[in-house]
C-alpha cells in the first residue's frame, strides 16, 4: 500500500495527516516508510531526523545515512525518509535527482506500506519523478469550494478543520472523508508519540486497503 498524500496548498495539515497515518500503521505492527517529501521538512522534525536532508547532502556530496531514521512505535516502525532542509532548492540537476530516486527506491522495496508526504503543487512538478507509484490522497481546508478531482490516481478527497455544524460537501466527491477540526492538532509541537490518532483516520485506511 502507498499512499501519496498531496495538496495544492500549504497549511491544510497534509504532513500531520501523513505521521497520524504513518503511526496508526505503525501501532497495528506494520514496518512502515514515511518519504518526506514537504519542503518543510515537518514529519521529519516530529520524527526526529536530524541534520541535513538527503538532497542537501547529495550536493555537498556527504553520506546521506543521517537523513534516514527508524523508530519503534508498539510493535510496528517508521522509518523516515527525509529530503529537503526547509528551503526551496534551486540547482537541482538531473544527475542528483537520479541519485536521490536510487536512494528512495533502495530503501522503500523493503516495505509493503510506504506514506508520501509530498510538497504542494508548485514544487511537486519539478520531483515527482522522485514519488514511488501508487494512489494520491488530496488533503484540503474547510471552504466553499472543493477542487474537483481529475487524476484518475487519486482516490478521493479529505475535507480538513471543518466546523462542527457542517456535515457534507458535494455527493459526487468520491471518497469524501470530512475531518472535523481538533483541537490538540493545530500547530502541533509535539513528537510522534504524542500525535493523537483520530477516528477518521481508520476510515482513510479501509479506502486504500481496498483500492
């Protein structure tokens, strides 16, 4: 199972969604890849992963070793894959590229269950050659209106931080898993023990489970 978790936007908790998915997993003993894909850097920094990104550290021609971290979480891991350093890279040729791609494949055939937190739309194009296969997972925030879904890849879409009152977008979303907004996960500073698992996000495993 992979699951791409994308958005077009920041701030809608596409990487908070990825660990409480990554650590469900994990706390039902599944050896799961967490590939931090978000410029930020965030799932990375919850884990616990220190120092420079695997990409950085390609261009400074260094061992890359440090920007990958297992952890334990009950009698499952999450073994995190971090990328970037919290900045936009620029000199990305391909050779680097190819050479990070080499990396992520090496590490992530281990793994049947492999979480994907990609960086919003504008960067994604310039990696996704770096993104294993698999099925996407649009994360957006609670508005008027919800962005269609056209690729054929994506599963479906999850409505995040929405108001008590509200119950359902429109009928013709596939797959619409409407998240109401939590408290104790706004900004969340924490580590990865700490992250709560909410109820939605068992509804979120059965739809890739059976895709």
């Amino acid at each position: 199972m992979n699951i791409k978790i994308i958005s077009n936007e920041g701030g809608v908790g596409k990487s908070t969604l990825a660990l409480i998915i990554a650590k469900s997993l994990a706390l039902k003993s599944k050896k799961v890849a967490l590939l931090d894909m978000d410029l930020l850097g965030y799932p990375s920094w919850v884990i616990g992963v220190e120092g420079n990104g695997i990409i950085t550290t390609l261009l400074k021609n260094k061992d890359y070793k440090h920007a990958i971290k297992e952890i334990e979480i009950g009698k499952g891991s999450i073994t995190t894959l971090k990328l970037f350093d919290g900045k936009e890279i620029t000199d990305l040729d391909r050779n680097i590229l190819i050479e990070a791609m080499n990396i992520i494949n090496d590490t992530l055939r281990n793994f049947k269950y492999v979480i994907t937190d990609t960086p919003t739309m504008s960067f994604r194009e310039r990696i996704k050659q770096l993104e294993p296969e698999g099925k996407s997972l649009m994360i957006t925030r609670y508005s008027s209106e919800i962005p269609s879904v056209t690729d054929s890849d994506t599963l479906g879409i999850i409505v995040n931080m929405v108001p008590d009152n509200f119950k359902t977008f429109s009928k013709h979303i596939k797959n619409e898993i409407v998240i109401p907004f939590y408290e104790q996960l706004f900004n969340f500073s924490g580590n990865i023990n700490e992250i709560p698992i909410f109820d939605e996000i068992s509804k979120i495993e059965t739809m890739f489970e059976s895709s």
